[in-house]
C-alpha cells in the first residue's frame, strides 16, 4: 500500500493531500529512511512522522484498503512521541 493512502486509512493524518505535503517536505521516515508519498509500506515497517513540533514513531499491524474510523487505531501500533526539542507547548 502506498505511504500516503496508509497514512489517511489509519487517520495518523486525515487527508491524503495533507498526507503528500508531509512526505514532500520531509516529514516521514520508513524505517529511518526519508520516504515519499510513493513509498510501498507494509506490516512490520516502521514509520517516524514529524509534523510541527510533534513527532511519533508507529509500527504498522495492517494494511487495509478501508477500515472503519473506530477501528483505525488497529492498523499500527504506537512505539514513541513527543516533541522536538527546544519547542515548547
């Protein structure tokens, strides 16, 4: 599954528009590799994504096609977040 469609099947960003703007300007790693919207993603890879100040790292569990919003939260699994540092709020 491509990278940008995961991303707004698992609702980690709610647009695939927004989701394409992020890989563009950097934002996502897989597998701490700096990754475009194109990039084929796949369980067990691990995503790092940075938006703002705020970061999280997610390991993906699935990748459905479509995926009801209450059962998003399934497709991957939360390894590490926080903020950059020297961010505040």
């Amino acid at each position: 599954m491509r990278l940008d469609k995961f991303l707004k099947v698992s609702r980690l960003i709610k647009r695939r528009t927004l989701a394409k703007e992020v890989c563009a300007g950097g934002g996502v790693e897989v597998n701490r590799r700096p990754a475009k919207a194109s990039t084929e993603v796949k369980p067990g890879d691990v995503l790092t994504l940075k938006i703002g100040n705020h970061w999280q790292t997610v390991e993906i569990l699935a990748t459905p096609e479509h995926i009801a919003a209450d059962q998003a939260r399934d497709t991957y699994r939360l390894l590490a977040e926080g903020k950059t540092e020297g961010e505040s709020g």
